[in-house]
C-alpha cells in the first residue's frame, strides 16, 4: 500500500529548488503552483469530456486559422485566470490569442511572462488519446508596468523554467527551472502532483522516432535521408529505429523523453517553416531536452538560440536523444553541402 507520509509534493519540490533561484524566491514556485492548479481544473474537465458532451466545435477559430475545440477555450481562459490576477506575471501568450494578453486593469504586473499551449494534440480529444498543456516562463525585460512584446520575444535560451502537463492515462506534469527535469503524477484522490520521476535523463540514442511521416515527399532530399536513416537504410551509421507517432506533440516527445527517441517536425515545400510554434511548443521541448540531456535544433540551428521575431513564429523541430539529433543534423548538413 502506498505510504503517503512519506510523498513529495509539486509545491514541496520546487520550494526546495528555490536555493538555485536566489532572484526568484516564492514568487516562481508560486506561478509553477498557479500552473498545477489550472492544469488539475483542465485534467478534471478533459475527464469529463465524455460525459458532459463537452467535445464538440465551438465558434471560434483560432488564429492559425484551425477550428478550435471547446475544450481549447476551456484549457485557454482556465490557465488565462490562473495566471492574470496574482502580480506574478507582467504579460501572457497563448496559442489560442492572436496578441499579447495583458494583464486586468486593477490587478499589479509581476517580473515573469508565461507563453502556453493550453491544449496540445486537441484533434486527439474526440478519439480519447492523450493531450497536453505546455508553458514557458521567462523573466521580464521591461521594468514595470503591463509587459510587452520585448518580454516574450527573447531566446529560448533565457526561460527560467519550462514543462508540460501530460493528460494521459494518468496525468503528469514535467517541468524544469534549468535544474533537472522532473515528473509529478496527480494523485486524484488527494488532489495533489506527487514526485515520481526525479532527475529524469533521456538516453543518448533512442529507441524509437516519430514523425508525421505522410509528408514525406514534400521534405527536402536531407530529411528525407535522415529519415531512411531510422528505417535501417544505412546501418553502418544508424540502426533502425521503431516508429511511434500519434500527432500530440507533448505525448510524442513524453514517452521519447522517458524511452529515448527522436521528435522532428521538419519542415516541408509547403510550409517551410513547418507546423510548431517557437514561443510555446518548441522552445519549451527544448529547454526540457536539454535538462536531461538531449538536444533540439530546427536542422541547422540550436532551437534555443533562435531570436523571435513574433509571438506564433514557427520553426523545423529536432528534438530528443542527442546522437539522435546529430545524427538528423549531420545527414541535413551533408545532404545540402553535397547538393
Ligand atoms: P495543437 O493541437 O496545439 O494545434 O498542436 C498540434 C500539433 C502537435 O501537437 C502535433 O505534434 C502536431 O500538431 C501534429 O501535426 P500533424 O497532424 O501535421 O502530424
Ligand atoms: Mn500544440
Ligand atoms: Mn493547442
């Protein structure tokens, strides 16, 4: 039976952590804790989807242009109330807002700026397949006041803590403050994220690679070579990998993280930037791969050194085990040196 005196919670753990964050005490710990929560009232209504008919199209479109999802614009002004009102958080981004959010008349601007992807994967939500939110936190820019967009348009390489909230067949939130990468599954019958995966490490070369493979012949002769590459084309560098691929990215680049394995949304002659955005999908991937030891670069570029020039910028996606990563940038820089 499980000991319960003996668990550690989200809050405990990263109040410890806050000895690597002299400048940040309580108040990162207290936004990480604002996050936790909008995600427990996001996984209790993903639970009750079914139930309650929730699943359907609302009106709206989002600014990419797709069909938003209740459950989007649920996930989206959960989190948008969970972060605008404390004076932690001077600005907010989200995939589902076109501008940046600011903060409520009335309420004081804090030093941090959170991006998010309230709901990842949301085309998986009608077939009951797992879906996520991802958030990255950087520290302001500006001195004062509502923040702007010079908050949130600054390298990956400068957020002071990412993750992502995994709501599968048990719910999980990943985080790092640059520290580690550490994983805490909800306890639904406390109501509570428990430590279970401290100090998570992915193995250097993976087991398995996922890609939307159906875009295969719109990539450039590089991808598709690094690709080939995985199936077992060219064992004297790459040994054939397994396939696994369900089209939500946190879901994708979760069970790589764990097992080892390379993410990559390349992009392609249709869209040459691909499908990610930078601010809340890619950068945050980045930063965790890295805190355990990975990489992620968009084929020629750290992902974390790209500078954004705009709040849903795209870019290529390599991400995961790093001699899995190499490898893709090897092959890319071969491939367009030899054409
Ligand atoms: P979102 O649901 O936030 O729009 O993100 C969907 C993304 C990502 O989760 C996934 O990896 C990718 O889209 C899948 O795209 P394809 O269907 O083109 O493979
Ligand atoms: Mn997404
Ligand atoms: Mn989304």
């Amino acid at each position: 039976m499980l000991n319960r005196t003996m668990v550690i919670t989200l809050e405990r753990f990263i109040l410890d952590q806050e000895a690597f964050h002299p400048d940040d005490t309580g108040e990162l710990t207290n936004l990480l804790y604002d996050i936790a929560l909008g995600a427990k009232m996001i996984a209790s209504q993903i639970r009750r989807a079914g139930l309650v008919n929730i699943i359907g199209t609302a009106a709206a479109v989002n600014v990419q242009g797709e069909e938003q999802q209740k459950l989007d614009v649920y996930a989206n002004e959960t989190l948008k109330n969970a972060l605008n009102h404390t004076g932690r958080v001077c600005a907010i981004a989200s995939e589902e807002d076109e501008e940046l959010i600011p903060i409520p008349d009335g309420y004081p601007a804090g030093r941090y700026t959170v991006a998010f992807d309230p709901l990842d994967g949301s085309s998986n939500i009608d077939v009951n397949a797992p879906v996520g939110t991802i958030f990255a936190i950087l520290r302001r820019v500006t001195t004062a006041g509502q923040g702007t967009l010079a908050d949130v348009l600054q390298p990956g390489r400068e957020l002071v803590a990412a993750g992502y909230v995994i709501y599968g067949s048990s719910v999980m939130m990943v985080y790092s403050s640059g520290h580690g990468v550490h994983g805490f599954t909800l306890d639904p019958t406390i109501g509570e994220f428990l430590l279970s995966h401290e100090n998570i490490s992915t193995p250097r070369t993976g087991k398995y690679y996922s890609v939307n493979e159906s875009n295969f012949g719109r990539w450039s002769k590089g991808v598709q070579r690094a690709v080939r590459g995985f199936h077992g084309d060219d064992p004297s560098r790459m040994k054939g990998k397994n396939s696994r691929y369900i089209g939500s990215l946190v879901a994708d680049f979760h069970r790589n993280l764990i097992a080892g394995g390379v993410y990559l949304y390349p992009g392609d002659a249709k869209n040459v930037d691909g499908k990610l955005r930078l601010l809340y999908e890619c950068n945050p991937m980045a930063f965790l791969a890295e805190a355990a030891g990975g990489k992620a670069t968009d084929g020629t570029r750290r992902i974390l050194e790209i500078s954004p020039t705009s709040l849903h910028q795209r870019t290529p996606l390599v991400v995961g085990s790093a001699d899995d990563v190499d490898y893709v940038a090897r092959v890319i820089a071969e491939t367009a040196g030899a054409a």
